[in-house]
C-alpha cells in the first residue's frame, strides 16, 4: 500500500498525542488501519512548551501506529487547537475581467487567495479562509456560484486565525520527529467532520470538543461553518480542582474523575464514600461521592456558560441562525456522566454525545468510536478528501495535453465541445499549479522556522 491510499491524522492534544492511519474502503467509508497514542507532554492548553518532550510523545504514538497498522508513516495532518485561535468574518469581492464566461474554481481561488493576503496583526496568520455564502453581481445567498455568469463576485468568509509562533513549533516538532507535514487543520473542524452528519450542520448545529486542555467550538447552520472558538480550559481543570479540594495527588485525582465522577451531585447519596490510599505511610483518605459531584459540577457549569456564551455571541438569539439541531457533545471530557443532562438544563438546548462513527466502516472496533478519538479520525477524513481531489486532478492532467485548447481557443474564439473540456483541463493545470505553490509556500515557510 502506498502513502497515497493511505492517510495519518496526528492529533497533538494536552493529554495524549495520537497517530492514527486510515483509508477509504471500496463504499467510501473511511477503515482505520493503525492507532498510537502516547501521553502528552510538552503541551500545555493546546500550546507546545516543550520541544524536545513533545517530539518523544510524537515519535512514541507514531512508533505505536506503525506497529498496529505495519505501515511506515512518511507524512501527516496535524491538527491545531490553543488559546491563540480566533476567528473573524470578512467578506470581499472581486471584478471578473469577462463577465461573459462563467464562473469557475479559478475564480473562487482567486478571491480566497485575496482575503489570504489580509493584514493581521503582528505574529498571527490566517490558518483557514472558508467561504460562506456568495454573492453574484448583487445577488445574494448563493450557495454555489460555479457555472453562473456575472461580473463581479462577493463572498462573505470565516476567517480563522492563529499565533505563528505557536504553528511553527508545531512544525519544528513534526519534522524533528523525522515526518512530513502535508497540512494544518483547525481540530474543531476536523471533530466536526468526524461526528456530525449532513442534516445537522444544515438545520444548525454547535460541536463542542471538551479535551484536556481546552474546549473547541465549531458552530454549523444551513451546511456552512458559521462560529469557531477555542476555550483556553477543559477536562484538566476539574482533575486540577479535585486534587486541590481533596487533597490528592492528580493521578488519583484523574482516576476519582473517571471512575466515579459525575456533573450532577444530586445523584449522590451523602453516605457514599470512596477511600483513597494515602501516600507513603500515611492514613487513607476518605472522600463523599457528593462532595466530588459538587467540585467537578461547578467546573463543567463554567465551561458549559463560556460556550453557551460563544453560541450567543454567534447570535443564536435570532429566528433565522437558530441551532434547532442543539449541541454535540465530543472529545475525552464528553465521557463524564450526567454531562448530557447539565448541558440540557444550562442552555436548554437538544444535546448528544458524539462519536466519530458517522463516516467510519462498520469494521472499526468500539475503541476508535470513542469520542476521545473524534479530532484524530476527523484528520484522517480530512486527510483522505485532500489527497482525493489531488489525485483526480493528477489524473485529469496525464490524460490531456492543455495547451491545445487555450491556443485553439485564441485562434477561432468559438467553442466545441471538445475544446470546452480542453480549455477546463488548462485551469485545472494553472489551479494544481496554485494548490502546489500554495503547499510550498508553507512548507518553506516552516523550513524557515527551524
């Protein structure tokens, strides 16, 4: 099996890092064919600070993958989350030079690539430019403008920003662990893809990703990314709190979290009592089980306000971008009992846990469903629709020489058939050529950083 079949989704989280490889089965679902995954250190809220620890758990979980799957790994998609993410809307137009042909792919790029050359401020850069909706000469919530006529063309874009210093390290990490970046992508993004299905993002819809360091939001309505935000804490608070209100060390506090955790303290009978070993010689602790609910439901009702606050500010007070599909809740932190009620009660919205199977074969064991796995399956997706649109246009390229349309095309200025698919094949040539500068910009860019 070569690289271009296969995919390798890297999720550099706070808690864990994980490899995870895929490929497309023969009904277009996506099988996953290896995982690693690798505690993380030298990460903190999403932000590496430490290289030399990070690049270990990076090789560990890629080391890990290998052996699951047999593969050799030469390039990755990483994902990108942290505190420094932001994102803004923007819109923008451009004036076609002939109103009289079509709108194509080539335009749309153009425009993208416009909003690309933003000015941010000092030390951020544009990660995503995603169109929303466009207008054509005026008219406007148009969906897909490719094949309209019109003369001038509009969009408005969410435009997702991050610290350049933060995606460099991310870089230098990768490539010091002996790989390929082959691209970035926002994780709520990549959550999105892996968990939420077609009806939701078009009746309206907001992910939340609970990790350990922080919590991603990405909000959908009518088919299109609306809102994305990432919240600087998550499930490494509450185990933070637990360890400071009980007194423990934090693995015991991590485990007490897990095993017998839960966001709704009027669940707890008060004579429920966990006994905890104490450290080197000393008594053991006894903890209620009323006691633990009440300090992990003050943490999840904080970070459930600071989204429901982000949703507001999205404006889903408003009959028209109303969330009716209400929230998804995914990521490690999602796995807490009783989350889905609190939800519910706090913001009075429909909620669900996630799982990453909406695209997945039916053949993947129940460990990689997991809502823990959603960003780094989400990768692999992204991972394997890039490399599909590549390939076809790869494709396209061998089967046709281009430069007899264009020229055919000057001499009679009239159209066949023929020359139409020809004229098609040369943008297609001129947009590959676009997508691999674009892709070595980036690269040199990184290569810069070291």
């Amino acid at each position: 099996m070569e690289q271009n079949d296969i995919a390798v989704g890297l999720d550099i989280g706070t808690t864990k890092i994980v490899a995870m490889i895929g490929r497309k089965n023969e009904y277009g679902k996506v099988e996953i064919i290896g995982i690693g995954k690798s505690k993380s250190l030298g990460v903190h809220r999403g932000v590496v600070n430490n290289i030399t620890q990070t690049i270990q758990s990076i090789q560990q979980a890629i080391q890990e993958a290998e052996a699951d799957s047999g593969l050799k790994i030469s390039e990755v998609v990483v994902g990108i989350a942290g505190q420094h993410i932001r994102s803004l809307q923007h819109s923008d137009y451009i004036t076609r030079p002939n109103p009289e042909e079509v709108i194509d792919a080539d335009d749309i790029y153009t425009l993208c690539n416009q909003v690309h050359k933003l000015v941010m401020l000092p030390g951020e850069e544009i990660i995503h430019v995603l169109p929303q909706e466009f207008k054509v000469d005026g008219q406007a919530e148009i969906k897909e403008p490719i094949g309209m006529y019109g003369g001038r063309l509009e969009a408005n874009f969410h435009v997702v920003v991050g610290q350049v210093s933060s995606i460099r390290n991310i870089g230098r990490c990768v490539k010091s662990a002996g790989l390929e970046l082959s691209a970035v992508t926002l994780e709520p993004l990549a959550s999105a893809n892996a968990v939420l299905s077609q009806e939701e993002k078009e009746a309206g819809v907001a992910l939340i990703d609970i990790g350990g360091g922080t919590t991603d939001l990405a909000i959908f309505k009518d088919g299109i990314i609306r809102h994305t935000a990432v919240i600087p804490f998550g499930g490494n608070v509450i185990t933070e709190d637990i360890k400071e209100g009980c007194s423990i060390i934090e693995k015991q506090a991590e485990l007490l979290k897990i095993k017998f955790g839960s966001a709704w303290p009027g669940e707890n009978k008060d004579n429920e009592i966990v006994s905890i070993p104490g450290l080197r010689g000393r008594e053991p602790k006894e903890i209620t089980l009323k006691n633990l609910s009440k300090i992990i439901h003050a943490r999840v009702v904080e970070i459930i306000e600071q989204v429901y606050l982000e949703i507001k500010n999205y404006g889903h007070d408003e009959q028209k971008k109303k969330l009716i599909a209400g929230l998804v809740l995914t990521g490690g932190g999602a796995q807490l009992k009783h989350l889905k009620q609190l939800a519910e009660y706090i913001t009075g919205m429909d909620t669900r846990i996630g799982y990453p199977n909406e695209h997945l074969a039916g053949t993947n064991d129940t460990e990689t469903t997991s809502p823990v796995y959603a960003t780094a399956v989400g990768l692999v997706m992204n991972s394997l629709e890039k490399s599909k649109t590549r390939y076809q246009e790869e494709a396209v390229l061998s089967d046709k020489s281009p430069v007899e349309g264009g020229e055919k095309r000057e001499e009679t200025g009239e159209l066949t058939g023929d020359t139409e698919q020809e004229e098609q094949t040369s943008k297609k040539v001129a947009r590959k050529s676009i997508f691999d500068k674009w892709a070595e910009k980036f690269k040199d860019f990184l290569d810069n950083a070291e």
